[in-house]
C-alpha cells in the first residue's frame, strides 16, 4: 500500500518495567465524575448518567515532558485522574465483564484551557477547543491490571510545586470503571488500545509557566509534568 503523504507515527503509551508500548486508538473522557468537583463547576452533582468527550490520541504527552503554555487561553487548568487502558474491545458490555476488557491503569492529567471549555458550554457549543488541544493528554506509564489489581479504592492527588491542590479517594468516583466501560461500549464499539479519563476530583486550579506538577493514584506511577513558557 502507498499512501501520498507519510503516515503519522502510532501514539504509543509506555509500560512500566517493560520495553513494550501501549498503542493508543481513542481517548474518551468522563465529564464530572466526582461529586465535589462537579460543585465547584458550579452543577449539581446528582447521578445522571455519565457523558464523555474525546481527545485525539496524539494529544498523549508521556510521563516527565515539559508542555509550554497553549495557545489562546488565560487560565490553563490541571486536572489529575485515573486512566483506563484497555486490551479488549467490544459493545454492549455488561459491567459484571467490564473489568475483564481491562488492560491496565495509569495516572492521567486531563489539561484544560478552561476559559474556551467555560465559553463554550455557556453557548452549547462543543468543548473541543477547552479540551481536544496538542498535548492536553499527560499520562504515566501504564501498570498492568496483574499487577496493580483494579482501582476502585485508594488515594489520588496532585500537587504544583509541592502544594497539595487535589487530593481525594477513587472511591468518590459517582460512576465506577465497570459501569463507566459498560455505559461507553452502549456509545461506541470500543477495541484494544482505547484510554478512558474517568474524571477529576475537586482541587482544579490554574497552572502558570515554571510550574512542577506530580500526580499520584496509590499502586501506579506518579506523573510529573513541567508546564513552559508558550512558543
């Protein structure tokens, strides 16, 4: 097969203590999945079903990368989460077989250029400019599910410059891994290599060039990320 332009290289994640690479297919993202941070977005934290929106898979910047600023924003904001990778595809998953879909885990930072996502939502518009942009998907590398075992308890925090910001327990989470991965298979047909963002817990702030970030969910890899200057 020849193509007329070169193809793009595979978004890949790395997995710890190991050589190997995770190819990424999709990013999906759960909105407001913790209900203090949903409070402090100003909506009510009730348990709708959950809604998600995408990442492109090359806006995966991997574990210890220096991000400059983004463009065409005044308030970029850090958002730390649990990420779900998965090894097996499929549609209308039960939750009891949810979790047998699952690859591994990782620590993600969903970033934001939360005044294009605020302008957007007042509008209803899409939030693919607040969300969607070059290297707003920072992940550490993925630990297997044999040996992390799968999250459903434990502490997730983040931290800028040593200051504690968000600091809370997956168990908060309003829509479990199971039931997320069942409720997005209804959606999509999911497949191997797909990454879930399964939301943020409150503590979301603003990040400013210079800025030291690290976020640590117990059991996995913490994510270190520097932001830079904007070019």
């Amino acid at each position: 097969m020849s193509f007329v332009l070169p193809p793009p290289p595979q978004p890949s994640v790395g997995i710890k203590d190991s050589d190997a690479r995770f190819p990424v297919h999709r990013i999906y993202c759960v909105g407001r999945n913790y209900a203090a941070h949903a409070r402090e977005m100003g909506m009510d934290p009730e348990r709708e079903p959950p809604f998600f929106f995408t990442k492109p898979a090359d806006a995966i910047t991997p574990n210890h990368a220096t991000i400059p600023l983004p463009s065409r924003t005044a308030n970029l904001h850090h958002e730390v989460e649990p990420v779900v990778a998965l090894g097996k595809g499929g549609r209308d998953i039960a939750p009891a077989q949810s979790l047998g879909h699952v690859y591994g885990y990782a620590v993600g930072n969903d970033l934001t250029r939360r005044d294009l996502q605020f302008e957007a939502r007042d509008k209803g518009r899409p939030w693919d400019t607040g969300k969607g942009f070059d290297r707003s998907a920072a992940i550490s590398a993925i630990t297997p599910a044999t040996q992390s075992g799968h999250l459903g308890s434990g502490r997730i925090w983040l931290a800028v410059n040593g200051e504690m910001r968000q600091n809370a327990d997956l168990s908060e989470l309003i829509w479990s891994v199971p039931e997320i991965i069942a409720e997005l298979s209804t959606l999509f047909e999911l497949a191997p290599g797909d990454l879930i963002y399964t939301g943020t817990p409150a503590g979301v702030g603003p990040l400013q060039p210079g800025d030291r970030i690290e976020g640590g969910i117990d059991g996995l890899e913490t994510l270190v990320t520097t932001i830079a200057p904007r070019r």
